[in-house]
C-alpha cells in the first residue's frame, strides 16, 4: 500500500489543534543551548507556562494522539 505524504508543518498543525484542547502547544527550538535541554521539539503547558515534554519526536506523537493516520508518513 502507498503511503501519503504530509510536510513537518502539517503534522505540528494537527498536533498543535489536538494540544489547544488540554491548554498545551509543541514548540521548536530556537538556539543551540535550547537544542541541548529540550531537543528539536516540547511542549509548553500554556496554563502553567512550563515544559511538559522534551525531545519530541513529532511522527512519533502525531501517531500517539491520532492526528497521524496509519496510510500517513512524514515527508522530509
């Protein structure tokens, strides 16, 4: 079976749609220091203003909370 392809962006999209509903949005990083700490990707609780997750793998995530469909990839 083929798989559809869908962009990096997208899948934050949906993740970030998903998220808004528990007051939470993922991130990417922004500096080398943050890189080290946090990873590419985190999610900020927006209610607690801190860090609920660190080193997201966003295919990963998208899978966990549906966004992802099974016939889905990321494309690069």
């Amino acid at each position: 079976m083929k798989k559809a392809k869908i962009t990096k962006h997208a899948l934050i999209q949906r993740i970030n749609r998903k998220l808004a509903k528990d007051g939470k949005i993922l991130k990417a990083r922004r500096g080398e220091k943050v890189i080290s700490d946090l990873g590419d990707y985190f999610i900020v609780d927006l209610y607690h203003n801190s860090i609920k997750g660190h080193h997201i793998e966003i295919e990963e995530l998208g899978r966990e909370l549906e966004v992802l469909k099974p016939y889905e990839i990321v494309a690069e």
